[in-house]
C-alpha cells in the first residue's frame, strides 16, 4: 500500500477522521488533506456554544496542531479551494495546481443556506465556519438585541448562547414548531416551552418577510406584518452541500454527491464521507445524507476501511445527535418519523425525560434530556431489537 496516493478533498471531521482511520487501518502511503479555509482543521459544534459565549477561543476547537499531522504523516494544504475534477485522470484541480491521487475521498461538506432576503451590508450573519463564529462574537458584545432566523439547531443554539450572555434574544421559525422533523410535533412542544421558560421570544408559524435598514440591519418584518426591533440578525435556514466543484466531472450530483451502499461515488477510487455524501441506507431504504457529528465519523471510517483494502458490509447507521440548548443536554439516535411516541422516564415539561420512538412491533428511536444514562439503555434495547411493548422494562431496567 506505500506507493499508493490518498487525496482527502475538504478538511472537516470526515476528512480528520479518514486520515486516522487509514493510519490505523496499516495504511501507509502518502495522505494529502486539501482545505479552503485558512486555519488548521476544527470542530463545529462548539462554534455556536462555548465560543458563542466566550468560553472557549476561536483556537482551542482545532482538531490538532500542525505538528500532529505531519507525525501522522498528513500533508495538509489549507486556504486550497478545490475547483474541479477528472476521475479518469485521477486529479483534482486546484487553486495551487493539479493534485494526482490514487484515492480520492470527497469531504467538501456544506455551506449555509444563503438568505432570501435583501439585506443591509452590516449586522447579519450566518454560522457555519471560524470565522463566522468570531464575527458573531463580536457582535454579541455589542448589539444587545438579537433576532435568529430559524429554530434549528445552530438557531436554537445561537439563541441559547445570546441568553446567556444576557441578550434580547427572538427566535422567528416559519414551522409550528421548533425541530418538529427531528423530533415530531409532540416532542417538538417541549422545545416550545424551553424557550420561552429561558426568556427567548418564539415566533412560530411566520418568516421574514423583509430586512429593515440601511446601512446596518435595524429590524425585521414578519410574514404576520410584525415588525421586531433588532441589532443583530443570524441566520440558521439550513445548508446545502458544497459540490458545485464537481460540475463537469460525470459524477451524479443531487443534493449531495451521490453514493452507493460502500460511499462509492461511481469510479470504485471515488469516495464521499460527511455532509456532502447522499447514500441509500440500506436500514431504511431512504436516501439521505447524514449531516449529523457521528456519521461523518462512522463515514469516515468505513471509507478508511475500504480504501485500506478491507470489505466491509454496507454503510448504515443509527442516526445519532446531540445539542445543548439552555443548559440543557439533549441526544437522539434512530428514527423519530415513527408513529408511537412514549415517554419512557420523566415527563416532557420536566427537567429530564426519555422519549421512545416505535412503529407499534419495535423500538426504532430514542430522545433523552439530561438523562445519559437511561439513553444508552434505550438505546442499545433499540439496538437489540426489543419489542415495543417491552420497551418500558428494558430501559427503566
């Protein structure tokens, strides 16, 4: 495997976590990580929490130092945007040139959703990257009036790191409820009154109609005609997949990169591993990408895995999140799109509660707040099998 050359194209968690994996696979042949951004590879989720509120800096959610790449034997290029493809070449271009490989393993990611409002040049943002993280920061210190766009989970995370510091904070949300297709209207209520109980204003049910100011953004109109008052507006509207750098190169490209069961993405030395993947999984028979933490990691190592020159079985996943909101430590592995819906332990208005999933024969989801515990026993009974109607015993033991 020595002489063999691997190109990760992005440097996110999966392509992180390609590079270990294949290491520790035996892999050893030459690995080359191309990253846009200038900084060295970090880790989002922290981005709208701890550097948010200040407690941690922009610095301290890198992955590892410079020093720790090259002792895995990376070669990291950053502030090196891809810009197209030849699969039967085998290269990638580049802002600095072609890059041959011998595996390639597409790890672009996403991009905010751009805002389909007209704005003023100062005082709106999104949040996905370092950057946009330390510009909102700034923000928060000075604009003591914050309106998120969006009740999602960078929304609602945004919104919990702006009341922490103290801030006037609305959420606007054109959906009923907040998170109602991670979680389904029930559940999604409790995430209603955990808002409003920390002091957010939750308008559910209206967009944003129109951006107010001129300069800077002053305001916003509502769909309902309300006009809320605001020094800050941050949009959480979603993401789209980056993969416009593929254009051209015969991959098929739809919402995503396109994948097979393996994360194949048609020549058998093309690979997709992260937000950017679109896979049928096998599981469920839906095709999906898994813009979740953890499956960009289990991503990454089966990618690692084939590449490595083992054959694993295909990709599937229990899709599994987690979020902390207000104080509060949500995790959710499965599917929430099943029609039973059981409070397992605690009770949804409480302070800590378990929700089960089923689709009346089993168990095929699980929410816990504040309760780890009682999750990894729901969660390994959905892992097991066990029926719904055993459920109840199998996590309250």
């Amino acid at each position: 495997m020595g002489t063999r050359r691997v190109v990760v194209a992005g440097a996110g968690l999966a392509a992180v976590r390609v590079t270990e994996f294949l290491r520790r696979r035996g892999f050893d042949g030459t690995v080359v990580v191309v990253g846009d951004e200038p900084h060295l590879p970090y880790d989002r989720p922290p981005l709208s929490k701890e550097v948010l509120t200040g407690k941690s800096l922009p610095q301290d959610v890198t992955f590892k130092d410079e020093q720790a790449f090259a002792d895995l034997g990376v070669e990291l290029r950053t502030g090196c945007a891809v810009l197209g493809l030849d699969p039967v070449g085998c290269v990638v271009e580049t802002a600095d040139g072609p890059v041959p490989y011998d595996e390639l393993v597409v790890c672009t990611g996403a991009r905010p959703r751009p805002v389909p409002w007209h704005t003023p040049p100062e005082g709106v943002f999104v949040l996905r990257s370092l950057d946009d993280a330390a510009a909102v920061r700034a923000e928060l210190e000075r604009c003591p009036t914050v309106v998120v766009a969006g009740a999602g989970f960078v929304g609602a995370e945004v919104a919990s790191s702006a009341r922490a510091l103290g801030l006037d904070v609305t959420v606007v949300e054109v959906q009923p409820t907040p998170l109602v297709r991670a979680v389904g209207p029930r559940v999604a209520a409790a995430f209603v009154s955990m808002h409003r109980d920390n002091g957010t204003d939750l308008r559910c049910g209206a967009g944003i109609a129109e951006v107010l100011g001129d300069g800077r953004v002053e305001g916003v109109r509502l769909t309902d005609g309300t006009v809320l008052p605001c020094d800050l507006l941050v949009a959480g509207l979603g993401v789209v997949p980056n993969v416009e750098w593929l254009a051209g190169s015969g991959l098929r490209v739809d919402d995503g990169l396109v994948c097979d069961d393996q994360l194949c993405a048609g020549p058998a030395n093309v690979h997709a591993a992260g937000d950017v993947a679109r896979w049928t999984d096998p599981a469920t028979g839906r095709s999906a990408r898994g813009q979740q933490w953890m499956v960009a990691v289990e991503q990454a190592k089966h990618v690692a895995g084939r590449i490595a020159g083992r054959a694993p079985a295909p990709f599937s996943t229990a899709h599994y999140f987690w979020t902390h909101q207000y104080g509060h430590h949500f995790q959710f592995a499965g599917d929430a799109s099943a029609p039973d819906v059981r409070v397992l332990c605690g009770a949804l208005e409480a302070d800590d509660f378990v929700v089960g999933y089923g689709d009346g024969l089993r168990l095929t989801g699980v929410l816990a707040k504040n309760s780890s515990a009682a999750f990894v026993r729901a969660k390994a009974a959905m892992t097991r099998g066990v029926a719904w109607e055993d459920v109840d015993a199998a996590v309250l033991g």
